[in-house]
C-alpha cells in the first residue's frame, strides 16, 4: 500500500453550471434515472401548463404519448411568450428552457408541483429532443432544441387555429436506463393532481400502438371526497357510511387545509397526504396532525359513550388508523420541505392546525350520526380488547 500523501486542494474541485451540472448530475434534480425520473421530465412540463389553467389562462391539459417515443403537452391557454425575460410577465418560455431561473418556478398555495418542481430548464436538458409550438394573436410560432440548447430560431410556421401551447420531448437515453413512459404511472399522478385541484380538466392519450390506443379523461369536482370513494372503490372495500369531508382556512399556518376520510369494515390504513398538491409519502406536520386530530376526537367520543372506563388506556393511532381511508391536503404560502428528495413537510403550525380542524369536525360528525360513530368506534374498540 503506497504511503504517498494524496493530494486534494482547489485545482481537484470540478465546478459544473446549467446544463453540464444537470446532465452530469441528473439524480440530483429528478431523483433518478429510473421511471421516477423519466416522469419527471413530463411533470415539469404539465406544471406550467396546469399552473396557466388554474391561473384562469387556459381550461383544459392534453398529454400524448407519441409513436415515435416522445411524450406532447398541450393546452388551450392563451400561448406562451417563447422570448426571453420579459419585466412584468416573468422569463419567456426560452429563458426558462435554457437557463436555471431563480424564482421562475410556482411559489404559493395556488401553485402546482406535480413532481419535484424541477422546471422546464432541467426537462430540456435531459432530453435528446425538445420542440416548442405556441399559437398566439393568430401566429403559430415554433422552436426546437437538443439537450438543452436551442439550435433553432424562433420562426413563424403560418397562421395559428386558437391558442395556446404544446411542447414535445423526447428523453435522453444517453441519461435514462429507460426512456419508455408507464401510461398507469402518469394517470396516477393525474389523477391524484384533478382530485386535489377542483375544476381542473386534464386528460392522457397513448398512442404508441395503433392497435391498442387508450386514454383517460380526470375531472373531480368533488375535491378530496372523491379521492377517498375512488381509493375505496379501486380496493372494492366494503365501507361503513358516507364520506366526512371538510375545508377550512387558517391564517395561523398561512394556508388551507382540505380533509376527507372514511372507515371501511377492515384492512390497513390507506392515507394519502399532500402539500401544495406534493405528495408526501415521507409524511410530515400535516399528517402528525391528522393523527393527533383523530385520536382525540374517537377516544373523547368512546369515553363519553362508556366504550372505554376511565381505567382503560386510550386507543392508540394504529387501532384507530385500522379500515380507515383518508386523504389530507394543505396548501400553504410558504411551504417548507424536508429531505433529499422534499417529500416531507415541516411547517411547525400545520399540526395544531390539521389537528385542531380534525378533532372539531370528526368529533362533530360522530355526535351526529350516533349509529354509524357506534360501529366505526365500537369496532375499534372491540378490536383493541382483543390485543
């Protein structure tokens, strides 16, 4: 073994900006080269259009899986400005496809991230093959780039039918082990997102097999409540009442809080919980405070029912979580993240909160609905003598 100093000082540092630093790096803005990471690339691209829609910019969302392996977004709003920064508007869709934009992403509860917000910049990057069509003021404008870098002008293609804006990708397989998109994976997602934005009109075509064409069309108008009778009915579960929804705002978190939840005759606990429509699998204060909510208000409503003595110890968020199907949502002014990978909210005040929200609304609907608050509660309870 030699014993030779190893020599480490600022000549040995490798400094890497914009496009050489995602290219190099690419799982440190997508998470990775795997499927997780190939979507991301779409999410980028639905974000701002989702972002113009709900904006009141544009009424509906298309995304097309393409023969030739590409993946197209398409929407209706009013077209994108494809120059460059601009001072009231914000970065034209050029800036924002070639250069890393501080601030140019969606900030605030009204925002949309469908995956890790990495933006338009890193989606162009990573692809082999980017084409921009925007149909403004009756003039149909287009522009391609290649891994990042624009390698045609923007020119003129003839007059524009309507509105709006389609860009095309194709993933880089120099990046990705894989550059086939899941059509189930990204209608998850989609759904997910229409459940958790009201009104929201998104669809996905694929169109990769001429002899087999599917597409989905996600529209819920029922916000979070119909996020849980879909988790239900996908499961074929047998439930136990109607859905307790609520909506509530609270300026001690700066932000909204959307709950909707249901018990089902038995099985594991199925909660989803999002912040600023993020999913956020590694959990957090919003759903901390869920389960603080819960508890309180079914072991309040078992003890005064005399389901439990004052001798026997309070029902546990395991037992209570047992059948249960629910999904918590908040939209905050300023989120904050944690982890690698931004999956967990941190904001201190969601959890009273959430918990506060849950324990009023819950502990209402018991007292109002007393026989079916006896077999949700009157389950849970059974079940924990048995332990």
């Amino acid at each position: 073994m030699s014993e030779e100093p190893i020599s480490y000082d600022a000549d040995a540092i490798e400094v890497l900006e914009g496009k050489e630093a995602v290219r190099k790096r690419p799982g440190m803005y997508i998470g990775s080269t795997g499927e997780r990471g190939l979507h991301q690339l779409v999410f980028a691209v639905v974000d701002r259009a989702v972002n113009d829609g709900l904006a009141g910019r544009a009424c509906s969302v298309g995304v097309t899986l393409t023969p030739d392996g590409g993946v197209c977004v398409a929407d209706d709003g009013p077209g994108g400005r494809v120059g460059g920064a601009g001072a009231a508007g914000g970065p034209g869709l050029e800036a924002l496809l070639t250069r890393m934009e501080p601030g140019a992403g969606p900030v605030g509860r009204d925002d949309v991230r469908t995956g890790f917000g990495v933006g338009l910049f890193v989606a162009n990057a990573l692809s082999r093959r980017l084409t921009v069509e925007v149909r403004r003021e009756g003039v149909r404008r287009v522009q391609e780039f290649a891994r990042g870098v624009a390698v045609t002008a923007r020119t003129e293609a003839g007059p524009a039918d309507g509105s709006g804006t389609s860009i095309t990708l194709w993933p880089d397989a120099e990046i990705f082990e894989e550059v086939h998109f899941s059509f189930d994976g990204l209608a998850d997602r989609f759904r997910e997102l229409a459940f958790l934005k009201r009104g929201l009109d998104i669809s996905l075509a694929d169109r990769r097999r001429e002899d087999e064409p599917r597409s989905v069309r996600l529209r819920f108008p029922g916000g979070a409540r119909d996020f849980v009778v879909d988790l239900d009915e996908q499961a074929g579960a047998a439930v136990q009442g109607d859905v307790l929804g609520f909506e509530r705002e609270d300026p001690r978190m700066a932000g909204t809080l959307e709950v909707a939840l249901r018990w089902r005759g038995s099985g594991e606990e199925r909660l989803r919980s999002f912040a600023n429509s993020r999913p956020t699998p590694g959990s957090g204060t919003h759903e901390s405070g869920f389960r603080d909510g819960l508890a309180a208000a079914v072991n309040a409503y078992a003890r005064e029912q005399r389901l439990l003595t004052e001798a026997d110890p309070g029902l546990d968020a395991e037992r209570i979580g047992e059948g249960l199907t629910a999904v918590v949502s908040v939209k905050l002014d300023d989120p904050w993240f944690e982890g690698p990978i931004r999956d967990r909210l941190g904001n201190d005040p969601v959890r009273a909160c959430v918990e506060e929200a849950v324990r009023e609304h819950l502990g209402k609907w018991l007292a109002e609905h007393p026989e079916q608050a006896a077999a949700v509660v009157g389950r849970i309870v059974r079940g924990a003598r048995r332990d």
